[in-house]
C-alpha cells in the first residue's frame, strides 16, 4: 500500500505518541460498561477519536468524509474510534436516524472493527456511546461550576440575553444575575431541573468573560429548560444541556484523545479548553484533556448537504425519498451503487486541510467509483435504447431461421479465471437505436446501408437498410450476415470493420427497467449566494428507459455491480430489483467523464 498523505492532524497524533502525551490514560472496559471509566488498565488503544453526529437526519457525503477519517486515523495509529450519537436535542432527535446512521458506519466498513464484544468473545461490536448515557454526569459537573462559581442563572430574556452579548467589536455587557451568589444560583438550578420554571424562564450560563473577543466566551448557555421527551432517557429530564457544553464532557469521558472537528468549530475551541480545564481542575475529569482539532468540510459540487434542505426535496417530493439514488444521503449514494471502497479513495483524495472554501468536484467520486470497481466488476451486454435487427440471410447461412448460435465473452477482460458468460446470436437481435444511420454523419463507423460491422463476440455483418415506422424511424434494421467470421475463430480478421456494436439477442435476452440518472443540480455550488436551489433542480436528472439486457443478467442479486459494456457501471436495485422476475439497474456512472459535454 502507497504511503499515506501526511497532513497536520497525522502530524499532531504522531507528536503525541511520540511524546506519551496520553500514556497516563486508564481504560476500564469494552462498550457496553458504560463510558464513566476513568479507572483501570492503562489503555492500550492509543489514541481515541470519534464520529459524532446528532441522530437528527440521514448522514451525507459530507459525513463520509469525517467518518472516514476518524476510523482510519484510530486504524493507522493502532487506535479505537467510537460511534457517538449526540443526543442532546430532544425535539429533532429519533430512533429511526439512530437505526440508519448505524447501518451506513457499519455500511462503510468501519463500526465493528475494533472492539471485543465483551458478552460474545471474538465478536466486535462498535465502540458506540451516547451523549444522553452522561446527562447525570452532566447535571453533576454544572452543580460544581456553580458552586465553585464558574457558572449562574440568568433569569433575563433571551432578548436581553442576546443584547447583552454585544457584537464583534463591542464588548458584552454583564447580566444582573452575573453576580449572583453560588448557594442561590445552585437552589434556581435545581428547581430548573425540578420543573418549577417554565420554558425559556431562565438558563445556565458559564461565567467567563463579557468583554472577550471571542463571543464564545461571553458567558455561553449551558443548560436550557424544555419539556420535550428525549428518544432515549424519555420525560427523566426537563432541562437539557447545550451541546457546546456536552460536546466536550463527552469527548472526555469517552476518553478521546483527538477530538477532531470542523472548522466552524475553531472558535468554540477556547470553551472547549476552559471547560475542560475547569472539570479537571475540580477533579470531575482526569487530566490530560482531550484536544480539539479543525479541518475543513467536505463540499461537493453540484450538491447539496444542508439536512434542512434536504428534508424539503423529500418532503416536496422532489426526489423519491431519502435513498433516492441522486440523494447525497449515504442511503442515496448506496442505492445508487456507489461502493464503501469508492467512497473511502474520495474521501482520502479530497484531503484534510484547513482551507475552508474548498470544493470537491462531483467527477472524482465518479472517478473513485470507476478505478475501484473496473478491475472486478462483470461485464455484461445491455441494450438501452432497443431497435430490431434481423439477419436476412440467417437460414441460407445456418440451415434455418431457429438456428441459435452459441457465443461468448469473458466475465471480465482481466480475470479468465472468472470464466465466460454465455448467450445466443439468433435471426433477430436488439441493437442501439443510435447504432443505425440512414445518411451517416462524417466519422460514423456503425451500420448505415452497405457498411460492415462486428456484432461483438458474435459475426460480421453487412447493413441492408431499415424499415421505418410512420414517425419515419428505423423499425427494423436489416443485415446479411458475412459467413466464417465468428470472433474467436480463424476466418475472423478476414473481413475488416471500423465499428464494434453491442447487441442482445431476441430469444434469450431479458427484459429490464434502467435508471439513468443525471446530477440532480445544474449549478455547481446550488444554494450559492441566497439562491432558492429548486430553482436550479435538473428537470433530466432521472431518466427510466426499459432495456434488454443479456441472460446472464437474470441472476444478478440486489446490489451486484456490473460494467455495461460501452454505457458504464450499473448495480441491480437494492429495493426493486427481483432477480429472475424484475430486473431494475441503475447507471452509477458513465465509463468515463462525461459531465459538461
Ligand atoms: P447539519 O449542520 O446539516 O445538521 P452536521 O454537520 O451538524 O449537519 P452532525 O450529525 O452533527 O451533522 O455531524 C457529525 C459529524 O460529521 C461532525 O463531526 C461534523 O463535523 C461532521 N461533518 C458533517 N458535515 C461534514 C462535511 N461536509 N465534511 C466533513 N465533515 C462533516
Ligand atoms: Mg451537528
Ligand atoms: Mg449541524
């Protein structure tokens, strides 16, 4: 394997082992034991990370990214990441985007590589945590900050609030309850989470600094009041802690050692620190702390990664769903056919940097796509857009006109081990429409009348003509076929052709329902500038055309991918294809760029 890119974050983690800045840090257990485990044998992992998201939507392409390089960086340094959910939301948080955000890590290739099931030996299970398991903890360490006066109630209005703040440039100014004793701020705290305060009454503030710079630091929000039952830890709560202020006390009691981010995150970092060093300070946590480091997000072309945005496609019925094949949605990129390999070169190529304002073009997922599945992926005959053609002068040459001829190409170019597929050339085959021209425009090789072309893998033929519908397009394509030309055989080569074509034979080819799809935005950057994105939806980003494919299609089972030859790669549906009764593929990408042209 080539050495991999080195980049600032590598860089950090190796310092760190280097120097043992985490050699101190015990470990208590596997998942499962709960995350307060700061007791126990040194730990052996390493370096922990973790992939956080909220279970409030569908991961996207942009999560790939940052779960791909969390796991991989706990991978290459012998380490563990773990599976966070952070739940810390109540309103927007569900079970059914838990049950999905699982299955597309574990999807991915990543969630149960490293850790020892400890009720079933030798079987792995994610190292999977959630930020609600800690809201005791939570609560405990806000009732220290409190009483060691880091932290008040503010009873103002989040008006006031906001007033107070100030702006960049103007320093906040401090609430009325800043200077509130501890004992009288604990005795607010505990009837918030008693319940004897309505919503939006009051909250918890940190106590730093109102005339910071940093606005992160005037006196965040730590604690809210809000009655809403949680996915997990039900109506036990009526009071929820912010997620600038959770986020850190995770990381530390799961023990992180890199806490890895992105960039809109670099100026919580000073909060992140203060906290931390607050709770260590006060014997909550052990030192040393957990780091946070910044990268920039992952942003693609041509599509969108807002969850706001996305939920309207769906719920607009722009799209047929969440798994909608031209959803950025990791479902979507599944269904799609785009694979965990193609996926993981993506996101490796795209690089972690501190540039914000990148932007990943669209085509090297493609690109990814076509380099990790060219050297295994079937290949198979596919006729998209089927007109007949009959070989007139099929039973002179063969003794009848039911005569099938046995022909065959190899499963893959590169791999005779994988052996041939089989299928029949009979007196009437499917071709491309666009394989027939009745006045062939300059450079084309394929059939027009008295052209010669190779049917692949089967006969020369020599084009008659067509016979035309009323519309004035070719029905019937006729041919003779050129006798002792069988690829393969001696006689071969004895007849020169400039054009190859594709076909499926009539008797034994099967039917097919084709999903063609097209980049679901015509613009690169869709919400760029204020820009309504609907209005820059592509009207041809789906395109269904009913094929024949060849027999040994039949079989394929739901997510089998293939090279079609000369139209790219398809994978049989994962929800509509039946194999043997209702086959359905979907074009993942063309066999090479063809966007903009
Ligand atoms: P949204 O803002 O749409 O709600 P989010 O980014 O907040 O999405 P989370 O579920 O909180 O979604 O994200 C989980 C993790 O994925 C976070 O660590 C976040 O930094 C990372 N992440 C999200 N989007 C991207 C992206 N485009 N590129 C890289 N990492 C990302
Ligand atoms: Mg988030
Ligand atoms: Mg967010």
């Amino acid at each position: 394997e080539a050495a991999k890119p080195s980049h600032f974050i590598r860089q950090a983690i190796e310092h760190d082992l280097e120097k043992g800045s985490y050699a101190s840090r015990r470990w208590g257990g596997g998942p499962g034991d709960g995350p307060h485990h700061q007791a126990g044998a040194p730990d052996p992992a390493k370096i922990r990370t973790r992939f956080p998201p909220e279970p409030n939507g569908y991961l996207h392409i942009g999560h790939a990214k940052s779960i791909w390089l969390n796991f991989s960086l706990a991978q290459d340094y012998g380490g563990v990441c773990h599976l966070r959910f952070d739940d810390t939301n109540p309103e927007k948080e569900e079970q059914e985007y838990v049950d999905s955000i699982r299955e597309m890590v574990h999807w991915l290739g990543w969630s149960h590589a490293f850790a020892d099931n400890p009720a079933q030996p030798g079987v792995p299970q994610p190292h999977e945590y959630f930020a609600s398991d800690d809201f005791d903890f939570m609560y405990r360490a806000a009732e220290y900050l409190i009483e060691a006066g880091h932290a008040y109630v503010d009873e103002q209005t989040p008006e006031q609030m906001r007033a107070g703040r100030g702006d960049f440039g103007t320093p906040g100014t401090d609430s009325p309850f800043r200077a509130r004793p501890p004992a009288e701020n604990l005795a607010r705290f505990r009837e918030m989470r008693a319940g004897q305060h309505p919503d939006g009454a009051m909250v918890l503030r940190a106590r730093i600094d109102m005339a910071s710079p940093n606005i992160n630091l005037r006196d965040p929000t730590l604690y809210r009041i809000r009655r809403a039952t949680h996915h997990r830890t039900g109506d036990t709560w009526c009071i929820y802690p912010m997620y600038t202020y959770a986020h850190p006390i995770e990381d530390a009691l799961e023990q992180i050692t890199h806490s890895i981010c992105t960039l809109e995150f670099e100026d919580q970092r000073p909060f992140y620190d203060w906290l931390l060093e607050r709770l260590t300070e006060g014997g909550l946590l052990v030192a040393p702390p957990p780091r946070q480091y910044e990268f920039a997000r992952l942003n693609v072309g041509h599509v969108i990664t807002s969850k706001r945005k996305l939920r309207q496609l769906v719920e607009e019925r722009h799209v047929s769903g969440w798994d909608d094949p031209r959803m950025p949605t990791l479902a979507g990129l599944r269904r799609r056919g785009y694979t965990p390999e193609a996926l993981r070169l993506f996101a490796e190529r795209s690089g972690v940097t501190k540039t914000s304002n990148a932007w990943t073009d669209y085509a090297a997922l493609d690109a990814a796509l076509r380099e990790t599945l060219d050297p295994h992926a079937p290949r198979a005959m596919a006729v998209l857009e089927p007109v007949k053609l009959v070989i007139e002068n099929w039973a002179e040459v063969f003794g009848s006109d039911a005569h099938l001829e046995p022909c065959h190409a190899p499963v893959h170019p590169h791999h005779p081990e994988l052996g041939q597929r089989p299928f029949m050339l009979g007196k009437e085959v499917w071709i491309e429409r666009s394989d027939y021209e009745e006045t062939p425009p300059k450079g084309f090789f394929r059939l027009f009348p008295g052209n010669k072309v190779r049917l692949k893998y089967g006969y020369v033929i020599e084009c008659l003509g067509a016979t035309k519908d009323e519309a004035g397009r070719a029905s019937v394509v006729r041919a003779n076929l050129i006798k002792d030309t069988k690829s393969g055989t001696p006689g071969a080569d004895s007849v020169k052709v400039k054009g190859v074509i594709t076909w499926v034979g009539v008797a034994d080819g099967v039917s097919a329902t084709v999903n063609l799809y097209d980049r679901l935005f015509t613009e690169e950057q869709p919400d760029a500038g204020g820009r309504d994105f609907l209005s820059v939806l592509n009207p041809h980003s789906l395109q269904t055309v009913q094929a024949v494919v060849e027999p040994s299609l039949a079989t394929a089972q739901p997510e089998d991918r293939f090279q079609f030859e000369r139209h790219g790669f398809f994978v049989a549906d994962r929800r509509e294809h039946q194999a043997g009764a209702k086959l359905v593929f979907n074009r993942i990408a063309g066999l090479k760029d063809s966007w903009g042209k």
